[in-house]
C-alpha cells in the first residue's frame, strides 16, 4: 500500500465511481464552484489588460509614442507593457495565495476520502 492508503486499490470500474460519486459532494462543488469565482473574473480581467495594451497600441500610436513623464528614450507604450509583466506577476501571487487558503485545503480533504477509499 501506498500514499497512504488504508485500503487496498480499487479496480479501474471501482475507482471511476468512487471518483464520479466525490463528484457530487458538497465538498466538491464548493471547491469547484471557489476556482471558478475566482477563475473567471481573475481571466477575464487579463484579457481585457491584454487587449487594451494591443489596441492601444494598433489605434493610439500617438498616445503610446508620447515620451513617458518627459523622459527621453522611454515611451509610454514600453512602460505600459512592463506593467504588463508586473500585472501578472501580481495576479500569479494572489492566485497562488488564493489555492492556498482556499483550494488546497478542500481538494486536501478530497484526495483524503478518494485515498482512503482506495481509489487513488
């Protein structure tokens, strides 16, 4: 036995439906419904910083030619980008903040009960 399993394996038509009724518990929905209230706003907010940069960039030449606070050989369009790299560096810490107090300790509980089941 192995990762701690108290019970000995399931065969693969045992182990599927240990994995299809977990699916169905409370406990999952909630884990799935929290990475999805959190996934999609967090998606569709780097999608819309993404695309603002590019269409800037395709529609406001000007703007993003303008010298960035009058500073010579940096434009507005370079700092604008850079913040891009720090804007997902920024949303990757709280995500991964997020699985950590949130996710992990339900997905934990779980692969607990699958394990035990032996299914995993």
């Amino acid at each position: 036995m192995s990762q701690g399993r108290i019970a000995d394996p399931l065969d693969p038509t045992e182990s599927r439906q240990a994995f299809v009724s977990v699916a169905e518990t409370p406990q999952y929905l909630k884990l799935r419904s929290s990475f999805r209230n959190f996934a999609f706003p967090m998606t569709l907010a780097g999608l819309v910083s993404y695309f603002t940069f590019v269409l800037l960039s395709v529609f406001a030449e000007d703007f993003m030619a303008q010298p960035f606070l009058g500073m010579a050989g940096l434009n507005t369009g370079l700092m604008i980008g850079f913040l891009q790299f720090a804007i997902v560096w920024i949303w990757t810490a709280i995500y991964v903040n997020y699985a950590n107090t949130r996710l992990d300790p339900i997905s934990a509980e779980i692969k607990d009960e699958l394990v035990a089941k032996g299914a995993v």
